[in-house]
C-alpha cells in the first residue's frame, strides 16, 4: 500500500495525513511514513532521485507507505518561490521529469489523495491560524490556484477530498485507506516488473531498447528514459501527446524480465518498438509491434519532428 497526501496550504492536509496514519498504526500496519521537504539542491537529478529513484524497489505489498506530500510542490509552491527553477511551470523536475514520475507512481499503484477546500475557507484558516510560509491572502489564493492545475495534469490522482463540507477526518481516512487496498490487489502483478512504468492498462507499450549507462546518469536507476541533460529520455518524454502521455507504458526491452509476460499482463497493448534492438526485443518474445526510430536517432537528426513523432508512435497517427 502506497498512501500520498497533498494538498496546499490550509486545506487540512495534515489532518487527514494524521487520520490515516492513526488507523493504519491502530491496525498494526508495517507502515514506513514520508515526510517531503522543501529541497535539498535545485537540480532536477536531485528531484528525479527524491521523487522516483529511491523508491523503485518499492513498495513490496507487505509493508506500507504513507507520505506527507511528493512532488506536486514542483507546479505550486516553485512558481512563487523560487521562480528562478521554474522554466516550463513544472519547477525543477521539467515537464519531461514530471510525466516520469507520473507514470513511475501509476506502475507502483500509488494512492495520491488531493486534499483541497473552497477559497474562502482557506483565507478563514490562514486567519485564524497562520502559515510559517504563506504570508497573506493573494499568496494563499496564488498557491491553490496552481495546486489546481497541478491536479489537472496528474493522471495519478486518485481521490480528491473536500474537507469544508463537515464530513470527519476519519470517515475520509477510510475512504483512502479502501482505495489503497484495491490498487494493491489491482496493481499487484505489476510488482515482477519493476523495470516498468506506466499505467496497468495503457493504450500503448513503448518499447526502448536499454539504459544508456555513463558517468553522468544511468546507474542509479532501473526505469526507462530518465529525463536528463537534454537526453533521449527527455526528447521522447516531451513529444508524447498531451492528450494521451499518461496512457503510455514505458519498459527496455533488452532489460525486461519478460516482456511477453509484461505485455499479457498488461492486456496485450498497442507496441512500438523504438530502434533495432527494441524492435529485436519484441520478436524473441513474440510480441507484435510497430517499428520505429529510436528517440535518440531522432533527436540527433531529425529534431523539429518531436511533435509528429510522439503522435506516431503513441498511436500511429490515431488513438
């Protein structure tokens, strides 16, 4: 069971947080608890190991992870705090790097409960108690204004709780605890595949072919195309359709445990395999595909095509 509690300022976040912690610890829940800070270093390698890499052999089923908060900070708070890391509006992960962990927390069948409340009643609280880093009222109403979009452009929310309406913190407690049950049950057998991200039913299979280990950056990760220093992993990651990135699932297929097996998990998808030896991995396990260049090929020699690439291999033109 994987539980993440976000919310902006005032909106009772850390009430329920202490609700759910309260019930599962009465039950005797293994329960390793997450507290998100502000960062450490303003680079987006730090972000990507904060919010994916240390937490790729998790969780395992038997335990359980409760969160204060992962990395919806990126389109809320950075906007108007540290602007200076903001570039695209998604703060120091990049867009790339926020469409990767989206789909690293969607393959871990992670429960991220949006905590909100009316404008009004946030104002009310900051009045009556207070805020260490909301100073006023427009600042308030800056922070729930991008916590909204921030919402809109995650495909892993899963719930979205309204606590002004007088309904007890432990009644929504439950309820998040209950939709955290059924992923783990639906995500289940997704846990052999760690080497995955991505929904548990996408529309299409992007097959990769393996890391691009260097010095820099490869190493610390199992997953595919991690987005840095402007690599492949970026290019591809940015010319997905925004309509359709989040129904994309992302393995290498030199690297996978078993890629037959993954795509029948997954409900036999739509598959294109991106370069020769993606397009190889495919045909020793006899999975049906589509051929097409590998992202790097294409960020090398034909760059101003990102758009219609990610159309064409996300749906071949359609979906």
């Amino acid at each position: 069971m994987w539980i993440i509690v976000e919310g902006p300022t005032c909106s009772g976040k850390s009430t329920i947080y202490d609700a759910i912690n309260k019930r599962l610890t009465r039950e005797g829940t293994q329960l390793e608890t997450v507290h998100m800070e502000r960062p450490q270093k303003l680079n987006r390698r730090w972000a990507l190991n904060e919010y994916v890499n240390r937490w790729e052999a998790k969780p395992d089923y038997d335990s359980s992870i409760l969160a204060d908060r992962w990395h919806f900070g990126e389109m809320t708070y950075a906007p108007i705090y540290r602007p200076d890391t903001n570039k695209d509006g998604y703060g120091l992960l990049g867009r790339a790097g926020w469409r990767w962990t989206e789909l690293f927390l969607k393959s871990r069948g992670a429960v991220v409960a949006h905590i909100t409340a009316r404008p009004e009643v946030l104002v009310e609280r900051l009045h009556s108690r207070g805020d260490d880093h909301v100073q006023n009222d427009d600042e308030l109403l800056k922070v729930a204004d991008l916590y909204d979009r921030s919402i809109v452009e995650s495909p892993s929310t899963s719930i979205i709780v309204n606590t002004d309406r007088g309904v007890p913190p432990e009644q929504h407690a439950e309820s998040i605890i209950q939709l955290a049950d059924a992923h783990v049950a639906y995500y289940r057998e997704l846990s052999a595949f760690p080497e995955y991200i991505g929904p548990r039913a996408p529309a299409v299979l992007l097959v990769g072919d393996k890391r691009n280990i260097t010095k820099r950056y490869g190493e610390e990760t199992i997953l595919p195309f991690m987005p840095v220093d402007g690599n492949s992993g970026e290019y591809l990651l940015n010319a997905l359709p925004q309509m359709w990135w989040h129904l994309c699932g992302l393995v290498n297929g030199m690297e996978c445990s078993d890629l037959r097996k993954l795509w029948n998990v997954l409900g036999r998808p739509r598959v294109s395999a991106l370069g020769n030896q993606a397009a190889l991995a495919c045909k020793q396990a006899n999975v049906p595909r589509l051929d097409w260049n590998h992202p790097q090929y294409m960020r090398r020699f034909k760059n101003g095509e990102q758009k219609e690439y990610g159309e064409l291999i996300t749906a071949g033109g359609r979906l």
